[in-house]
C-alpha cells in the first residue's frame, strides 16, 4: 500500500486516489515519419523494467487530477522521491 | 522408474507407503548438453519432457535456481480454457487443452485435470456482443463454446447472483464446457518426473547468471553451483525474470513485470462445481478440491518484482466476487498471495528466436500461461529440435513488435488485463 505525496496538493494521500500511468519521461519521435520500423516499435512497445529504482508517471485521478513523476523501487516498493512534470529525477540508478 | 498404477499403490501399502522410489533424480551436470532449459516452471519442464519424449532429444538439462515448480507454477489460480478470439492464439490454447485431455495418462502422473466448464460473464451490451463474437470466432475454429442469456447462467450456477439487482447485473455469459482446472503443482511434477524417466538431468538450486555467447552465437551458459555448462541450444523459460535475462544476453524483450494476486478461502462445503469469472467487474473464483474458494485478482497496476501487492486490488476483487456471490460474504479468507507475472504490451506470449544465435526465448504468458503449460512446451520443444520455430509458435516471435503483426487479446485474456 503506497502513501503518496501529491506535488500538487502538497499532501500525502493513500494509493487509491492515485493511477500508474507507466514509465515517465518517453520522447515522442519529433519526426514520426522518418523512424525506422524498429525504432517506431521501440517507443510504442518497448518499456524499461528494472529490478530496482524505475521513474514512471502517476496521476492523482481522484483529486487534482494533474500528472507527476515518482521514482520508486521496484523490489522494496519504497518511493524515494516525487517531482513534476517537466523537472528531471535527482535519485537515479548507478 | 516405477510405474504409477492401483495395483502398486496396494502393494505399497503393505510396506505402510515407506518404500517409494524417488520421484527424480538429482544429479550432478555434465560438461556439455544439446539442449539447456533455464528454468525449471510447468513451462520449461514440459519443454524438457516433450523434447527427450517427442522429439528425441535426451541429452537435454534444466536449470533451475529455486525449486522446481516454484514460481508462478506455484501461484497461480489454475485454470484451464483455451476461448480465445484470434486464430494465432486460439490454435496455441486449443493444442494445449488437446494435450491437456491426455496428460494424466501420458505422464502417467495425475494431474487432476477436472473439466468442470468456465463461464466468462457479461454484464454490458457491449459485453455481450464481444462474448458473441469471440464464441464464434471459437466455433470457427473447432473450440467449445455457447452464448448464455442470464437464465441459462443461472442454472449452471444457481448461487450467482443473476437477478437485475446487482450493481451490474449478468446479463449472459460465455461457456465452455471442456474448460476447467488441474492441479498445478502435479503438473509440475508430472512432467518433471517424465521428463527425468526420459534422462533429462534436472539441476536444481543452481542460477544461469550469465550466458556464454560467441560471435553471436550462444554456446553455454554460466552458473553459480557448477561454473560453465555448454550446450547448442539455450530455451528460456523463465517468465517474470525475462526482461532482466535478455539484457544479460544483449537485447531488450517489450515486457513489463507486474504483481498478480489471489487468494483463497477457508475450506467449505461444495458450492461451487465450475468456473466463473467477470471481465468487467475484475474478480473470477472456483472451488478446489479441497473445499476452498480460489480467487483471482487483476494485476496491479505498476511494476514490482516485490511478489506483493497492494491492498487496494484485492479489496476491489473482493468487492465483485461478494456482489457476484452474495453467499460468500462471511467466508473468510485464509491467503493471500502475489507472483510476478511477465505481461507483453499485446497480451499474447513470445514464443521467439533471438538476435542470439541458438537461444530460444519462451516468455510473455502474463496472467495466463498456466492453462497453456503442455502446448507451450511441446511447440518450444519442437522449435528448439528443429531450430526452426515450430509453425504454432511462428506468430509469437519477438520481432512482431516491430513489423506490427500484434495479437491483441486483451478481451479474451480475460479479468487480469
């Protein structure tokens, strides 16, 4: 069970206000027509899944409704840090 | 190896059950195999027994870094149906429902294989239209399968709830009659102990850490017990670990790992003789032999390792299965448990080649690999005889996430997804 800190709301608040909305910080191809197949399939499919720390989107669904970042532990499931949109992790693997 | 029949089991009570052979072996590896397994699940043991007992190929070991059997094979909710919508995928799990209909008797092990029905429920339109379509589509392809209306349900299953007073109230439902469940540690077992009878060497308590790859072509694999084991053919099976398997062997594979729960009751009386799950209010139970209700949750939503989840999911499966069943609620739980599950963006498995000469990745069965444990290992046991992938197993290559040919059976995948 997480207790999140919403960025937003400056509050923590249990799990199920909340959504995963998978890994954070995927690049739209600026220029999608140009991509080889391979690296079409690689931005639609291809997601990171560690075993350790994974920076990945979640969004406060029943409360301010705004998107942020979270970077946790995949095995500990422990969230080492909250930060929004736009801004980049201070916590990253080795 | 002793064969297993009512004769041997009086004979043996004679000597009160003290004599029984061994069930497998336990030995030490050779220098160098034909085939390596890594990972010793359902999956890659049926791999093993399909390849020393099918395919001639005796001079095969696997490998195996816990127990055999102890990973999601251990886990998961036991189901057995083969009612899925695309060709690909209904061909996969309809031979493996074939194989499934002779196993005990194959394996001369049993594996309690009890086909007691599955119904899928709708409680929509749009559920009952997508149930319609997918049982013909079923049909079309020579599986089992009827469109129920409420009535009809009801008599199957008279403690479901079907009157229009439920939040979501049934509507109707899929069925298919020769779906049921097994018991899935036997299974593994079972093909354990053939695949052993065989001359599998089955090698437990001993990681793969590394492979061994040379000019792009995998010529052993490393392990922490036994050092440098060599073979020219490397399958991995090993489900959840996939993704972090693939980056030792150089490429990336489009899974993620989740966290799936179920739980189960205390034991009670029979109540409930099939299998029952909803799609769209996320919860599906069945009874086991032994009397307790066995309930599967959806898969959390993020990505753990952790074999835990969150408390939130389980409470919503709780919810449904209690509007579902309103005659469950005072059962009281008695587990509750999470595996990790290897779910691919299409919800169909990857049976596949890979950039790595010689290597042969079984993986990506998400929620529902269970149910195709024989077909998965006698179409991979095929693939790797041969060294070509075998023609059911051809559409499940890796590379589609590149040329776009995905297999989307989420609908059919049923509650999980």
């Amino acid at each position: 069970m997480f207790y999140i800190y919403c960025p937003y709301c400056g509050e923590h608040r249990e799990e199920e206000e909340f959504h995963n909305q998978g890994q954070a910080h995927i690049e739209r191809p600026a220029d999608p027509d140009s991509c080889s197949d391979e690296e079409w399939g690689n931005y639609m499919f291809f997601r990171k899944n560690p075993r350790g720390l994974h920076h990945e989107i979640w969004v406060h669904a029943a409360g301010c409704r705004k998107f942020f970042n979270v970077t946790r532990h995949t095995v500990t499931y422990e969230i080492k840090e909250v930060y929004k949109m736009g801004e980049q992790p201070k916590v990253v693997a080795e | 190896m002793q064969h297993y029949s009512g004769f041997g089991l009086l004979k043996h009570s004679f000597s009160h059950h003290e004599n029984w052979q061994r069930v497998w072996r336990n030995p030490t590896p050779k220098k160098k195999y034909d085939v390596i397994i890594v990972g010793g699940g359902g999956h890659g043991l049926a791999t093993a027994y399909y390849l020393a007992k099918q395919f001639g190929v005796t001079n095969v070991a696997v490998i195996e870094k816990g127990f055999l059997g102890g990973g999601n094979t251990a886990r998961n909710t036991t189901i057995v149906r083969s009612n899925y919508l695309w060709d690909e995928s209904a061909h996969l799990y309809e031979h493996a429902m074939k194989l499934w209909e002779g196993l005990s008797q194959d394996l001369n092990y049993n594996v309690m294989f009890s086909q007691r029905g599955c119904l899928n429920l709708g409680h929509t339109l749009q559920d009952m239209r997508d149930i319609e379509r997918r049982v013909n589509a079923n049909r079309l392809n020579g599986i089992d399968g009827e469109v129920l209306d409420a009535k009809q349900v009801n008599e199957i299953v008279p403690i479901l709830d079907c009157s229009g007073n439920a939040r979501y109230p049934v509507m109707g439902a899929s069925w298919q009659p020769r779906a049921g469940v097994a018991r899935h540690d036997a299974v593994a077992w079972g093909f354990a102990r053939g695949a052993d009878m065989h001359g599998v060497d089955l090698i437990q308590q001993t990681e793969v850490v590394d492979f061994i790859i040379e000019d792009g072509t995998v010529t052993g694999v490393k392990t922490d017990r036994y050092g440098d084991i060599m073979a020219d053919k490397v399958g991995c099976v090993v489900a959840g670990h996939s993704g972090y398997m693939a980056a030792k062997a150089g490429f990336e594979l489009p899974l993620e790992s989740h966290p799936l729960q179920a739980l189960v009751s205390e034991p009670i009386k029979p109540i409930l003789d099939t299998v029952v799950m909803s799609n769209h209010v996320h919860g599906y139970a069945s009874q086991s032999d032994k009397g307790d209700l066995v309930i599967g949750a959806g898969i959390d939503s993020y990505v753990g390792y952790g074999q835990r989840g969150s408390y939130p999911t389980i409470e919503h499966t709780i919810q449904a299965i209690v509007e579902m069943f309103p005659i469950f609620s005072r059962v009281r739980m008695n587990r509750q448990w999470g595996g990790i599950v290897d779910t691919c963006p299409d919800a169909c498995p990857i049976i596949s080649k890979t950039p790595v000469k010689n290597l042969f990745f079984n993986c990506g069965w998400g929620t529902g690999g269970f149910k195709a444990t024989p077909g998965s290992g006698h179409v991979f046991a095929a693939s790797l005889a041969k060294g070509e992938m075998h023609e059911m197993a051809e559409p499940f290559s890796m590379f589609r996430f590149h040329n776009g040919a995905l297999i989307d059976e989420h609908g059919a995948a049923g509650v999980a997804h």
